[in-house]
C-alpha cells in the first residue's frame, strides 16, 4: 500500500493493467475451456439426498486473439476476445392457479374485473390438476363472491359463492451468467521521440434476475464496463521523457422493468394475491440503475538527473454519475384473497405508488498535482519521496442540499451546501534498506496521507 503520488486519491490498491502489442509478424490464439453436466462426476452426496445425480454446470470459456503489423516497424495492432456463459442448475417454484375448470367458473361470474381476471390468466398460467382438498395455502378452496373472506360472510354470501377448482404450477427457473472480455492495442511508433499507443478493455455482464416470482418476468440484468485511452510519448532527451494521456471510463448497471402491459395503467404494478401464493409483476425493485462517466487528461514528466529519478505530473478528471431508482414506482398493491383482487376492492396491505424523479447525477471536477524523487542515497539506500495535492468539487446534486432549507431546525438539523477540501496534501515516504554485503535481505519503511 505504499503507493507513489503519481497515483492518488483513495489509499486501496492500485492495479495497473498491461495490454500486449502486435509485432512485426502475426501471432494468434484460439482457445477453449469446457465444464459440463454430462462430464462432470455424480455428486455421490446428491444420491443419498436423492438429488438429481448431474445437475446443470456448463461453464464454457472461450477465445481467440490476433496481433500483428499494419506497417512494418512503424503500426501495430493486438486484439482478443473472449465469451464465457455458465450455466447452473436452477431453484423449482411452486404457486397455485385455477384449473381451465377453475378459469371457466370465474369467467362465469358477475362483477368480476375483468382486467384483473384477463391479466391473472395470461400470467399465472393454468393449473393442470386440481389441488386435493388442504392443499392450498388457506386449507381449502378459494370461494369467490361478493365479500372478503377473512372477515367471514353472511348466511346469503356463502349461499352465493361459488367453489373454483385450484391446483399447484411447478416451474424451473433459469439461473446463467454470460460473462464477455475483449481487449484492444494499436501502436503507432511516429519517430525516434515520439509514439501513440491506444489502447481498449471491455468487461461485459449478463445476469438473470430472479427476484420476480414468475420466469416470465425475469430479466437479464447488463453490467458494462469500457475503458479507452490514447496515449502520447516524447523523448526530450536521453533523461526527460513526458507521457500524456486521455482516458474514458465508461460504467452501467441498470435493472429494467420490462415492456409488460396493464391495460389503463402506464406501467405494469406489483400485484400481489397471498392465498394464491401468486405475485404477478417484475422484480419489485425495478426499474433502477447508475451511469459513470469519467473522463481523464494526465500529464507525467520523468527526469533523469545523477542519483535522482524526478517525476511531475497532472491527474484531472470529470464524472458524471446519474443513479435512478423510486421505491414503489410502478405501484404495489397487495391482497389476502382472491376475490377481493378479482372484485377490485382496496387492497388490505398495501396500495401504493410513489411519483416524481428521484435521480442523482453525481457531476464533479476532480485535479491532482505531484512531484516526486527516487533518490539513489547509497549503494544500500534509496529514498523516495514525494507529495501530492488534490482538489475535488462537491457532486452537483450534494449542493442541492440548501433547497431543502425550508425544514431547517436550528440546533438540530441545517441543510447547506457543503464546501470541499482545500488542504488534501498528502505526502509520501519510503525507504528501501539493504545492509551488508550479501544482498539477501531489504528493510522497508513507509508513510503516506490519502483522501477519500
């Protein structure tokens, strides 16, 4: 964790990644790495539970990569791609549904919403059996009629509720991953003291998100990630050098709703039935996500002079970060009973839906400044040291605190604008000590001041 100034901020690790270049003749790379259920060894374990002897794992990883010349000597270029979708064995569901016997007596009955009825069915699905009696969550059948079943009904009600047939649905759910990498290099060697190196890194993901109780909601969720650079580099002399470099950082993650229909409504609600066990709708959290954009200009002069190893340089970078989620946003509603979802009566736990934006853009200005030097003390000891100062802007929506200052409670709570740091110095320190003669031993010693 002793890092040098020229990488600042935040006092975690620091990875720097190193893509290879073409040469002067064409290299490639082809590759496959295979698991799969029908290779893969019982699990002896999963036959004395009575589990399923080969359940799904099919992990395949492959790629393939070509670098080579565009100019002799002068341009190159290097790629590789690779694609990896696993596969896993999934966790069965289970809820209950009107058989199409079931389906025909609701059909049948006046004042049912016929929207709320339509829906169910093109959702829930039909039950291929009916349940034996007890076997629904409530311990009997579903009566529909006009009244709640939990407050108990009168003697006329129960003569005019009708009893629907109601069996189980089993269903799989899918469980994947689909991972897929790629880098990209080009190099461009314009002289002696000057040369270009771009270079590209993708990281992409994709997630099935099971968090909504029917397959047919599900979605895969994308995780992306892409980094650009493009990079100069001059030879002033034999001992001062200068790199100056653009990046582009680009980051999302964003779980949607889907394109469902309800028709009336402007988005598909959560809806929720409990004697049924049913839950119709997308995962209750979506639609929600973040964006980073950052963009970087870094300036490094390196110097050469004696014992000393000099090194300046320049980090500045803008980001832009929109976040988006309401809580409730598409609407929640929530019944005990069948009937009373099919008859439009107020839900009895939950109705709600939240309205209006609830997004953050965390736009903010961030430079840096540094020196440092690599002193060769001794044949034994060599000291660097070095400092840096950083200054970050308040994120543009943090600022938008004073308009909240309508709820001020002197003495309790004030709501203001935030002022940044304006003394982040942050000073580095090492040793490196090897005593004697044998070489096969070295003292470190460091110190260094971050900010986050």
């Amino acid at each position: 964790n002793q890092i040098s100034p020229e990488f600042g901020h935040s006092s975690g690790g620091q990875f720097n990644s190193v893509v290879k270049s073409g040469g002067n003749a064409f290299h490639g790379t082809a590759y496959d790495y295979l698991q799969n259920r029908n290779l893969n060894a019982a699990d002896n374990q999963a036959a004395l539970n009575g589990d399923q002897l080969h359940p799904r794992y099919d992990n395949n990883r492959f790629g393939g990569s070509l670098g080579g010349p565009i100019k002799k000597n002068k341009i190159f270029f290097y790629g590789l791609y690779e694609y990896n979708p696993v596969g896993t064995s999934s966790t069965p569901g289970a809820l209950f549904a009107p058989t199409a016997a079931g389906w025909s007596t609701l059909t049948g009955i006046q004042g049912i919403n016929q929207t709320n009825l339509g829906q169910l069915k093109t959702y829930l699905g039909t039950a291929p059996t009916a349940a034996a009696l007890g076997a629904t969550p409530n311990g009997a059948y579903p009566l529909v009629g006009p009244g709640n079943l939990s407050l108990g009904w009168t003697p006329a009600q129960t003569a005019a509720a009708k009893s629907i047939q109601i069996g189980q649905i089993s269903f799989n759910a899918p469980a994947f991953t689909n991972n897929e990498s790629g880098v990209g290099a080009f190099d461009f060697n314009i002289s002696e003291k000057d040369s270009l190196r771009a270079r590209f890194i993708l990281n992409r993901q994709g997630t099935i998100d099971t968090n909504a109780a029917l397959p047919v909601f599900f979605q895969t969720v994308p995780t992306n990630a892409y980094l650009a650079t493009f990079t100069e580099f001059h030879t002033f002399s034999p001992t001062v050098t200068n790199e100056f470099r653009l990046g582009y950082n680009r980051y999302s993650n964003v779980l949607s709703a889907g394109n469902y229909k309800w028709p009336g409504l402007d988005q598909f609600p959560n809806i929720n039935v409990f004697d049924l066990n049913a839950q119709l709708g997308p995962d209750g959290n979506a639609p929600q996500g973040g964006i980073q954009n950052q963009y970087q200009l870094t300036d490094n002069l390196s110097w050469t002079k004696g014992a000393h190893s000099l090194k300046f340089g320049f980090d500045g970078w803008k980001q832009i970060s929109p976040q988006f989620f309401t809580q409730r946003g598409r609407g929640d509603y929530e019944w005990s009973n069948l009937s009373d979802y099919l008859f439009d009566y107020n839900p009895d736990y939950i109705a709600q839906r939240s309205l209006g934006g609830a997004e953050y853009y965390g736009d903010r200005v961030f430079t840096g400044l540094y020196v440092n030097d690599n002193w060769k003390a001794t044949q034994h000891l060599t000291v660097s040291i070095g400092m840096r100062y950083e200054y970050e802007t308040i994120p543009y929506s943090v600022r938008l605190q004073t308009r909240n200052a309508i709820s001020n409670v002197p003495g309790l709570i004030v709501f203001q604008e935030p002022t940044p740091g304006k003394k982040d110095f942050m000073p580095r320190v090492g040793l490196a000590y090897s005593p004697g003669t044998s070489g096969k031993t070295s003292i470190r010693a460091g110190f260094g001041r971050s900010f986050d």
